[in-house]
C-alpha cells in the first residue's frame, strides 16, 4: 500500500473517528444511559471553554480541577522520589539491606492504591480536617514509590565494573564514589523509574480523590457520577488520559536525554 | 631489593587457574613487556599488580610492600579504555588529576590537565564526550589519564592497539620519553612483538592458558635511541623477533582451539521493569544470543 505523507495525522483520525462511531452508536442502542457525543460536548462546553472558572467548590473549570490534582501528584512523587532513591541506592549497594527489605518490598509493591489509602487516613487522623491531604499524600508516595526504588536498584547493580576500577584506582572516597561514578552510571535507570513512578501517582490521584472527595478531576469525576450528570464523567476520562499521556511523553523527553549517558 | 616482585602467583576465576605460579620480578625503572595470546591471562596479570585482582596463592609485592588495593601510584591504562561517558576528554583526565594531586593549586591542576591533552593530541576535542571520539581517540584520552597522574609504575594494557600507524609511532616515541626522563617503571602488553622490540629492555612472553606461566623472558640489548626504520635492518633485532616468535608459536602449537565468549554490547538500555507500551523484552532464544567466535590457529 503507497504511504501518504499525512499517515500520522490521518491515521490517528480515523481511529478517533471509529471510537467515536462505535461510542454514538452504543449510546443510541444498548447503552441507554451513555450519553452521546454530542450531548457530551454541549453539557461539557462550560467546562472546557472556559476551564479556569470557579463557579463553586465543585463546579469549576476542568483545567483548574486538573490543577489541583496536579499540584497534589507533584507533592506525592516528589516525597516518592526523595524517598524512593536512597532506598533503591541501599539495595543496589548493600547485599544484607536487600537480602533484609527485599522480601518486603515484593510485598507491599502489589498493593492497591484503595487499599492504601484508608491506612493513610487513619495515620493523619489527628491532623483533622487535613486527614485527607496527607492521607492521599502517603498513598501517591508509598505506590509511586516503586518503580523509583526497583529501577534504582537494578541500575546500581548494573554500573559496569571497569568505571568501578577507575575510581578504585584513584582511590576515589566513597562520597566521590559516589557523586561521581554511580550517579552518573544509575541516572538513567533512575529516570526510567522515574517516568514510570508519575505514571502511577497519577493514576492513584483519581482513586485517592474519588475516596476523600476533594476537589480535583478524580473528586469532580466521582461527584458527577452521584449527581447523574454522566457526560462529565467522559470528560474527567478524557482529560484524566490527555493529562497522564502529556506526563509521560515529558518524562520521555527527559528520560532520553539521559539515556545515551 | 626488587622494586616488584610476584612470588608463586597463581589466579583463577573460579575454574581451572588462568595463571599458575608465575614469578616475576621489575627493577626500578625497567621496561618490561608482556606478550601472549588473547586470553593467555595478561589483562588478569596486570590487574593483579595494579591491585584490582587479589591472587588466589602467592603474593605481590611493591617497593617491599604487599599490593592489597589499587592505587594512583600505579596508573593503568585499561584494555577498554574505560573512559567515564559522562566526562568529556578533559573532565576525566580532570578526576585523576584531582585525586593524585589534592594538594596543588586548581589553577596549577588545570595547566597540567591541558598539558597532557596536548601531549595525545586531543586538545580540539577536550570538551567532547567519550562516545563522540573514535576508539582511538579514546584510546590516547586513556594513555594522557594514566600519563597525568604521574605513577610510580605504568601498567599498560594494550594501550596502542587501536591506533593508526602514525599515532601509534608518535605515543610509542612518548611513552619511551616519559619512561626515560621521569624514570618510570613501565609493564606494556602488547600483541605487537615489534613494538615489544622497539620499547623495552626485556620481554616476557605468557604461554596460554589456563594455567598460563610466564615463558624464558627475551632480553634486548638493542641500543638506545632505538629508531623504528633502521631497526628493521638490524641483524640483532631480526634474531630477537624471531626468537619471540618462535616461542609463542611453541606455545600457541599445544593449543588449538575456539574461544567462545558471549558479546556483551556497552551501553545497554536500562530494562525497564514495568514495560510501559513498548514489549516487554523477553529472554533470548539460544539462537538469537550473539556470540564472538575467535578461532585460534597457528
Ligand atoms: N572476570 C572474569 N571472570 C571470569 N573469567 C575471567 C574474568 N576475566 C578473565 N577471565 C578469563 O581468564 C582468561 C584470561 O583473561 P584475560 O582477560 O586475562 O586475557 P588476555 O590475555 O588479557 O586476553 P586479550 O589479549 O584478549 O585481552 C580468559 O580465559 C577469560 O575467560
Ligand atoms: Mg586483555
């Protein structure tokens, strides 16, 4: 088949035209409660056009929902990087710390964000009407935290032992050792785990939202859904995707700048 | 008293000893080099004096000390360069620097740093990374980084094999001068009996392993200046290459035999745990691991 110069913006096209097909025709059959693309746009029009209002707690613009769950992903992965990085460095480096919390680790990694996140609001019951914060805080860290910790992991195992032997012949400190020679070697396994640690807060931010209800896509998607205004339940997905596949795709970028390292 | 010296030196990794029994012993200022086939054991001999290695039996000795760690006083010029690929040229020159002369002022540490990239040639190409140079570039940031930290004793491994002809002559005539003038200790390995010829006072040929000794050792009594096209006429070093050869043929008649080693390509792509979108890679099939093959024959 003859290739057209446009095959990357009619492809993808033509599939959104086939979802879209697919989704009209199962809300005018089967699905009844679906609501139609159309309808979805016209009850979405507000949200979208003018996506920084704030109309009220939980009716405001889709951005500025997007926002709050984004400066909520920010603080959870940050705390999931600073943590998950030294953490990742003492498995790499220490046998008896990996042979000690390995186990645990193989463990605690499957556990679901729902599950996480009651145990996250009991620990901040104190701190009371801010339970939720740092609950959904402690979720987002303690799931992100893994892929961080793993992949940290397997790059400090992996750092060739011929960059070893430089700074053993120049009898380099253990910070220098450090700083110098398994940073550097590691940082691109590091930004793999980094990249795929967002991934993962941002999926647990909706879970933690939809659970304690504050305002954000997740809490507004769940809102809605109480509410039975179910077109703005297609368009929290809508943006919760556009918003994870524009993470992703900046962490790639980043990612592959330290790649050939 | 042997400035180094190796007693009964024996290394194995695990299996059958690379090398066995070796005894050697350098005096200051020596010039020594160390033929022998690919993996007759010469990198592993080398790393043992460097003090990378620790050898199963035995013991080596430097300057009446026990070698238990590797240090700056030995300045190795590895096999594969082993360039740090985040550092430009200068930076890792700049590193050895800095460790083997914590002493001196940053203005003075910066002047010797740019005097040995000048002394390789590289000073257009100081602020490039390592995987924006050819392997031989590479090669000679490697040779300026064991040159500038001013060893007592220089282990060089193979540290002109990726060089044209020209650049090879040039850093041969360098490392003669340095070895003459700073009276330096010098061990090359080398797999060229003509350079082995050219620079040193004796060479050791390895017989291959496992179980490598090392073999009668060749004195050269050729006069110094040793110059590369006169030499070629010269009855005595005609007699000296063929004696070396012919004790490595000897040694390399009892084997025959393919070496087998599994290519392990540098720079490997992280593996990323989760595998996001793309494959998640899978474990290679017998048939799609790339293995070297080196026949070796005589
Ligand atoms: N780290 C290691 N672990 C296991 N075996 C090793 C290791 N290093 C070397 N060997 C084995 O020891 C033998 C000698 O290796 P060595 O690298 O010393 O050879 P070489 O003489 O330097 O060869 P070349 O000329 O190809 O560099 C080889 O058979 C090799 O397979
Ligand atoms: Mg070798």
């Amino acid at each position: 088949m003859k290739r057209l110069k446009l095959d990357w913006l009619i492809l993808p096209l033509f599939g959104l035209a086939v979802i879209l097909a697919a989704w009209a025709i199962s809300s005018a059959t089967w699905a009844s409660n679906l609501p139609s693309p159309l309808k979805t746009w016209e009850s979405s029009r507000d949200y979208v056009l003018q996506p920084f209002a704030k109309r009220g707690e939980m009716d405001q613009g889709i951005l500025r929902f997007t926002w709050y769950s984004l400066v909520l992903v920010a603080q959870g992965y940050a705390l999931a990087v600073l943590v998950g990085t030294p953490i990742g460095f003492l498995l790499g480096l220490s046998r008896t710390f990996a042979r000690t919390f390995d186990p645990l680790i193989q463990i605690l990694r499957p556990v679901s964000p729902l599950a996480w996140l009651p145990l996250g609001l009991v620990l901040f019951l104190n701190t009371g009407k801010e339970a939720g914060t740092y609950g959904a805080l402690f979720t987002i860290a303690i799931c992100s935290m893994w892929p961080t910790v793993l992949n940290t992991a397997v790059g400090v195992r992996a750092v060739p032992q011929d960059y070893l032997n430089v700074g053993r012949v120049l009898k380099l400190s253990r910070w220098k050792m450090l700083t110098r020679i398994l940073i550097p070697a590691t940082l691109p396994y590091m930004f793999t785990g980094f990249r795929l640690s967002l991934g993962i807060a941002w999926l647990v931010i909706v879970a933690a939202e939809m659970l304690t209800g504050r305002p954000g896509v997740g809490g507004f998607l769940w809102q809605e859904y109480n509410s039975l205004i179910y077109e703005h339940i297609i368009l929290s997905i809508i943006v919760i995707g556009l918003v994870g596949f524009v993470l992703d795709r900046l962490m790639s970028l980043l990612e592959s700048r330290f790649k050939t390292a | 008293m042997a400035f180094l010296e190796l007693r009964n030196v024996s290394k194995g990794y695990g299996g059958p000893p690379v090398l066995e029994n070796i005894n050697l012993t350098l005096e200051r200022g020596e010039f020594v080099a160390i033929v022998g086939y690919s993996g007759s054991g010469k990198t592993t001999l080398l790393s043992l004096i460097a003090g990378l290695q620790r050898p199963d039996t035995g013991t080596v000795r430097l300057n009446d000390l026990e070698v238990t760690a590797p240090g700056p006083d030995r300045g190795v010029v590895f096999q594969n360069y082993s360039l740090l690929p985040w550092l430009t040229v200068y930076e890792n020159i700049a590193l050895a620097v800095e460790e083997a002369f914590p002493n001196h002022s940053p203005a003075a540490r910066r002047q010797h740093v740019e005097k040995y990239i000048a002394l390789v040639n590289l000073s257009p190409a100081r602020d490039k990374l390592p995987r924006q140079l050819s392997g031989g570039m590479r090669q000679r940031v490697s040779v300026a980084r064991a040159l500038a930290l001013d060893p007592q004793i220089l282990l060089l491994d193979e540290p002109l094999s990726a060089l044209d002809a020209l650049t090879r002559a040039t850093l041969q005539d360098e490392i003669e001068r340095i070895w003459s003038t700073d009276q330096k200790t010098v061990v090359l390995i080398t797999n060229d009996v003509d350079e082995a010829l050219l620079l040193a006072d004796r060479i050791i040929p390895l017989t291959t392993g496992p179980g490598a000794a090392l073999g009668e050792p060749v004195s050269v009594g050729l006069a110094r200046p040793r110059d590369r096209k006169a030499l070629n006429h010269d009855p005595e070093f005609k007699r000296l290459r063929a004696l070396v050869t012919s004790q490595l043929l000897g040694y390399g008649a009892r084997r025959r035999c393919t070496v087998r080693t599994k290519l392990t390509l540098p720079d490997i792509l992280p593996e990323d745990l989760d595998a996001p979108r793309t494959n998640r890679r899978r474990p290679l099939r017998p048939h799609e691991i790339k293995r070297e093959e080196i026949t070796v024959s005589t």
